[in-house]
C-alpha cells in the first residue's frame, strides 16, 4: 500500500520558483509583461531566506517603452496547511534600469498549492515602493508597483518523513 506524501516545504528545503505575469489596458496599445526568478532556502517548514530577480517591460500607447529590473532578499513566512501554503513576508533590496537605479522596499503574499512533495503551482502579489534614501519611503508610497503572477516551484534538500498509517 502506498504511503500518504507530506506536500509542503521542510526545513532545510531549497526552493526554485519562475512566476510570470501580464497586463493590458483595454482600448490601447498600452501593457506590461514581468518575469521573476527566485531561490529560497527553509530555516525551517515556515521561515524562508532568498532572492528574487525580476523584470519588468512596459510598452507605452504613444509613449517611450521601459523596462526595470529588481534584486531583491526577502523573508516570508509559509503556513503550513497540507497541499496549500499560504505565506506573507517582506523584501527590500534594488530597481534599476539603462537610466536610474533606486532602491526597493514592500510586502509580499500568495499561495502555494503542492501537486506532489516538491512541486507546486504559485500564485503571488507584491508590492514595491521605490526610494533613493530611507526618509524618502514616507513620502514615495504612492510611486511603485502592484505586481501579480503566477508560475511554477520545486522544492528540494530537506528531510521529508513518510506518515505511517
């Protein structure tokens, strides 16, 4: 008889995730597409440590497109409630692009939902307040970026037990 899989990240994991994401506003040639890369590493089955590389490309009806890119560390917590993962964290950390380069502060949420023991389908929000210099945050809040997407993760590395029925 096969054995029941534990779906979620343990301490000790490594985990991969590439999420993508697009916008297009109706009536014009006017959109975005963002893509990031990410690795994280479990303190334990809740407390995650990595990094995210992200871009961004807007296309402007009219207008000069751009692009932006961020680096950034970040902490989330990850609730552990079987196949689905909730979790909530922060990063602060760099935007840059070929003109400007600022820093990157701001809350992060979503939910993973495990197909197996090590692969899961995301689905995420964040939001980046850009800064030049810390004081700046209080009076910047209303100049960032709302970022949704989803993608695909593997987890792998940590100890994972088999529950015995």
């Amino acid at each position: 008889m096969p054995l029941p899989t534990v779906a979620a990240p343990v301490g000790g994991d490594n985990e991969v995730q590439l999420s993508g994401g697009a916008f297009h506003r109706q009536g014009s040639d006017s959109g975005a597409f963002n893509a990031d890369l990410s690795y994280g590493y479990f303190l334990t089955p809740g407390w995650e440590l990595g990094l995210r590389q992200g871009v961004n490309y807007n296309f402007i009806d009219n207008g000069r497109d751009f692009w932006t890119a961020t680096t950034t560390p970040f902490i989330q917590y990850n609730l552990q409630l079987g196949r689905f993962v909730p979790y909530v964290g922060g990063s602060i950390g760099a935007v840059y692009n070929d003109r400007d380069f600022t820093g990157v502060i701001g809350p992060n949420t979503g939910l993973k939902v495990f197909f197996d023991d090590q692969t899961f389908l995301n689905v995420g929000y964040r939001y980046e307040f850009f800064f030049s210099r810390f004081k700046d945050i209080d009076n910047n809040t209303n100049r960032g970026n709302h970022i949704g997407n989803i993608g695909v993760g593997f987890v792998w590395g940590g100890i994972r037990t088999a529950n015995k029925p």
